[in-house]
C-alpha cells in the first residue's frame, strides 16, 4: 500500500493530522493498534481551549460540540476552606475553554475522517518504522488476524502513538534529548454517577493535598485528588476516596459535594517529558509521543493538537510550493510552545499539590502564590491566558 502520510496512532495527534490534511487533498494512512471501540471509550482528557473548539467547528466537528460541551468562563481555586473565581473570559478578552470529553473528540474525529474518505486501520499490530534517513520510508506491520506483514510505502512518516509508542526510539539515541521530571505524587481518578456539585471546576489544595472536581454530562462527574504513586487501587477503598474528597473540598459555607456511585476509576502518574528534536530525516513526532505534561494544567490534549495543525501547515506547505522550510523549522516551532505549555503545568502541579517532603516554608509560598492569583491583576491574567491556550506563532 502506498500513501504520502504514514500516519502511526489514532489518538488526537494523529486524528486531527489525517483530518487537517484531508481537507488539503494529501493523502494518509492512520495505523492504530487497539481496535474502534477501545478508542472511543477510553477516558481521558476533559478540557478543550478556546482556539480547538475554534478549530473543530471549522472543520466542521462543531455539531455534538456545541450541543454537549459546556462552556466555562472561569475556574475555582480553593485552599483553607475558602474559594475564588477566577474570571478567565474577562481577563482574556472574553475567550473560554470547553468540557468535552477526549473520546467524544475521537468519535468525531474518527467519524468525520471516515464518512470524507479517509483510511484508519484499526487492530493492526508489530508496527516497524523503516528508512527515515533516506528518501523512501516505509511502515511495515500485520493488519488484525492477518499472518503476513504488510509495508505501508510513504513520503514522511508521523509518530503520533504516544508516550509509549515506538516512534521516538526510532530517532538515534545520539541525536535524542530527553528532558524528564517525575512527581513524588500520582492522581485517583474517577467517574460517578452523580449531579454536577459546583457550576465550574474546583482546584483545591487543602488538608492532605490537591483535588479537582471536573464534569461530564450533567448526570456524571469526574474526580481526582493526589494519592502516593506508591499505592494501588486496593488501598482506597470508596469510603478513604470520598473522605478524603470530603476534606479537600470542604467550605464552612454550607456547601455539600454530591456523592453517587463510583463506576470507574484508575490511579495516573504525573510526569514531564519533552523529547528534543521532535523530528528526524523523514520521521515527525507529534503530541505524547514527543512530550507529556502533568494534567493539572489540562494541557495535553491541547498540545496534541497544536503539534497535528503545525505539522499540517508545513506538510501543506511542502505539497503545494515544494517548500520544506516549515518542515525543517518544524520542531523548533513546536518546541516553543511545548515549553510554555511545560512551565505552566509544572507551575499548577506545585502550586496545588502536597509534596510528601514540603517543609512549612514551602507550604506559605505556595499559599501567598495562591493569594497572589486571588489578589494582584497581573499574576490572575498569566494563570488565565495560560489556561484558556496562548496564541500561536504567526510563523506556525
Ligand atoms: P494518545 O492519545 O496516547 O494516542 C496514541 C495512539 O497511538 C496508539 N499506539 C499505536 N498504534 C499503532 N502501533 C503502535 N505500536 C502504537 N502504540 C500506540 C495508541 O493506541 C493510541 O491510540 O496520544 P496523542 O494523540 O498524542 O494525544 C495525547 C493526549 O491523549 C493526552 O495528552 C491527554 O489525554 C492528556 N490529558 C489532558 N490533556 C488536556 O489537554 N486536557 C485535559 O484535561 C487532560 N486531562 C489527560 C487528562 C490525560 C490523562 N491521563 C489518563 C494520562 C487527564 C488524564 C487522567
Ligand atoms: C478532566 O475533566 O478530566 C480534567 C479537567 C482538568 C484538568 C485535568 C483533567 O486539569
């Protein structure tokens, strides 16, 4: 089989990618291990910047988007009991950031890309990248059931398949930078069958460490709080998960959170990553693959999709005039926002998380960090711009 994007992995990188470039008229190919459902069903990412949903309803991904997403103009901080707005539209000229689920995002995606012709193998397995130095790469792989392999014959290859994807290994371990953080904290996430408690996200910090109280329909809701990275599932039995809860988000106003039944829930390591350069020879990395964020800033996702519509750009680019200039700036341009992205979510880790070793001096900067937000224009309008996603170059 022949096509000019290899495409490997149908997460949101990939996705947005084979779509972006599907409305230009290039061809691809997306290669994805796990089968159509498995997609679509796993839980993940919840909150969407302003400029994706931009994106989407151009694209033309806007239908579900704006019937069930919920738009928030701000989110809630929380510490000793007391919380405060912080007003997101109006510190940032009115834009707002979405919540709606990642897998409804992939349904979309995947829906859309197939119902305008594209291709996505679903369940395929062994994927090998070939001759990224030279002039010809190619993917080989097996598709599902099958004995023989097949050769996915391409112009460039994209690894878009996540942090444990095989992708970046297939960069020279010489010419790889791998930039690294780890977290002495992890999060327990849940989903409950519950009503929404608060009408924006709560991020508390407070008694043992950080919680988040996030949404997803108006009848489920999704809940996280910091847990040792040591410990498993079956030491938080529901009454330690909803104590716990309890404590975190606790107000002497009255306030009660609604409580339901728990139907999933996984614990998350926090970490970041950054793997520099994103690209080599005919081999670009894109999203999880080449960088990962702690959640807390609600930034993954998002930088999944700036890398697909960079790296669209400069394909379009390269199809069109011939020129390769944007190819090869490719991830510099991305790397650029990638740090941004990187400084913010390490800034909201450490704002809101307990660190097992935080001395008393610790725990009062981050508290006077906290007032300073609550307090001073100028330190609410950097979180706000932050969270709501930072312009783009006018190069990318
Ligand atoms: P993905 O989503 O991991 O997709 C990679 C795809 O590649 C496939 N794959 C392969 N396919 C073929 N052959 C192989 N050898 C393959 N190996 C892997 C995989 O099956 C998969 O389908 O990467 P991508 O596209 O880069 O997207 C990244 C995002 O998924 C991720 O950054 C976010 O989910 C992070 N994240 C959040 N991001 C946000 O922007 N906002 C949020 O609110 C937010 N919350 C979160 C999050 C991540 C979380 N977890 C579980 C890590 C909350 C959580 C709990
Ligand atoms: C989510 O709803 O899953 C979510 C929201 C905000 C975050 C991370 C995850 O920062």
């Amino acid at each position: 089989m022949r096509t000019r994007i290899g495409i490997l992995g149908a997460g949101p990188a990939g996705l947005f990618l084979a779509l972006l470039l599907r409305r230009a008229g290039i061809d691809s190919v997306v290669l994805e291990s796990r089968d159509r459902a498995a997609v679509e069903g796993t839980i993940r990412a919840g909150v969407l910047e302003h400029w994706v949903t931009e994106l989407m309803r151009e694209l033309g991904l806007g239908e579900r988007l704006d019937r069930e997403g919920h738009v928030h103009d701000g989110i809630t901080l929380q510490s000793h009991r007391r919380r405060f707005h912080l007003d997101i539209a109006g510190l940032t000229d009115g834009r707002h950031v979405t919540v709606y689920p990642q897998h409804e995002v992939l349904r979309d995606l995947i829906g859309a890309l197939l119902a305008r012709g594209g291709e996505i193998r679903f369940g395929i397995s062994g994927a090998r990248l070939h001759g990224i130095d030279g002039e010809s790469p190619f993917i080989t792989y097996r598709e599902a059931g099958a004995e023989r392999e097949s050769r996915l014959d391409c112009d460039f290859i994209v690894g878009a398949d996540g942090y444990h994807g095989p992708s970046r290994q297939a960069i020279p371990a010489s010419l790889r930078q791998e930039a690294h953080r780890l977290y002495p904290f992890a999060w327990l996430g849940i989903l409950v069958h519950a009503r929404q408690s608060w009408p924006e996200l709560i991020y508390a910090s407070q008694g043992e460490g950080f919680a988040l109280l996030s949404t997803r329909t108006p009848e489920i809701q999704r809940l996280y709080l910091q847990c040792d990275p040591a410990e498993d599932l079956t030491q938080w039995p529901e009454a330690r998960i909803w104590d716990q809860l309890r404590a975190r988000l606790a107000t002497d106003d009255g306030w009660t959170l609604d409580e339901g039944e728990i139907f999933q829930k996984g614990i998350i390591p926090l970490r970041s990553f950054v793997c520099a350069p994103m690209q080599h020879g005919r081999l670009f990395l894109a999203g999880d693959a080449a960088h990962i964020v702690p959640p807390t800033g609600a930034k993954g996702l998002n930088l999944a999709v700036a890398d697909a519509l960079v790296l669209s750009r400069a394909l379009e680019a390269e199809a069109r005039a011939g020129d390769s200039g944007r190819l090869q700036r490719y991830s510099e341009t991305c790397l650029r926002r990638v740090w941004k992205a990187q400084r913010f979510s390490w800034f909201m880790t450490r704002l809101l998380h307990r660190d097992p070793a935080e001395t008393l001096f610790d725990a009062q900067v981050r508290e006077a960090e906290l007032a300073l937000i609550r307090d001073t224009r100028a330190a609410a309008v950097s979180l706000a711009e932050n969270y709501v996603g930072l312009p783009f170059d006018a190069e990318a």
